[in-house]
C-alpha cells in the first residue's frame, strides 16, 4: 500500500493525519511505512522510508530536516531527492495538499 501510496494512486492518507507545519511524522499503512513531512506553507510530503540503497528503513532527522538511513549513512531531502550516498536512487515519492 506505501508503494500505491507514493506513487499517487490513492488519493490520501488516513483522516487523522495531524501534522504541524515543519514537523514530520512515520506512519503504518497495512504494514508498510510512509513517511511524512508538511513544510511552512502546509504541503504534505510523503515518502517511501525504505532506504533505496539497501533497505534499511530511514528515520527523520529533525535537525537537518531530512530523512536518514542509519545502517549507510545515505541522506535524503524531505520531498526524497539525494543528499549524500552511497546511495544513487532517490526516494519514490507522492505530494499533495491536505487541509
């Protein structure tokens, strides 16, 4: 379902998303992660957390405002584009605007 999800074929997340803005959040979707991220002007940001170097499952780094993988150290922006590797694939991703 997270794969569906990133990819744009559902329409949205569960209803009771709550998340501020600057503020990211993992959630469980029929056993899969998706993580997601609303930036300043209230777009959702959701992303496949399945490092796409080997898997290992990222973790959202506050900070830096990025999601990180802790087994490579691979680097990702919060809308999934590279940061640092060793990984060479981005994030699949899916955007959209939840009031």
């Amino acid at each position: 379902m997270a794969a569906q999800l990133v990819s744009g074929k559902l329409t949205s997340l569960p209803k009771d998303v709550d998340i501020n803005n600057g503020e990211a959040n993992v959630f469980d979707i029929d056993g899969d992660r998706v993580g997601a991220y609303r930036d300043q002007q209230g777009t959702l940001h959701i992303v496949d957390t399945t490092c796409t170097h080997l898997g290992c499952e990222l973790n959202w780094n506050s900070a830096e405002t990025s999601w990180d993988c802790p087994c490579h150290g691979s680097r990702f922006t919060y809308e999934g584009e590279i940061i640092e590797g060793p990984t060479v694939k981005p994030l699949k991703t899916g955007k959209e605007q939840i009031d």
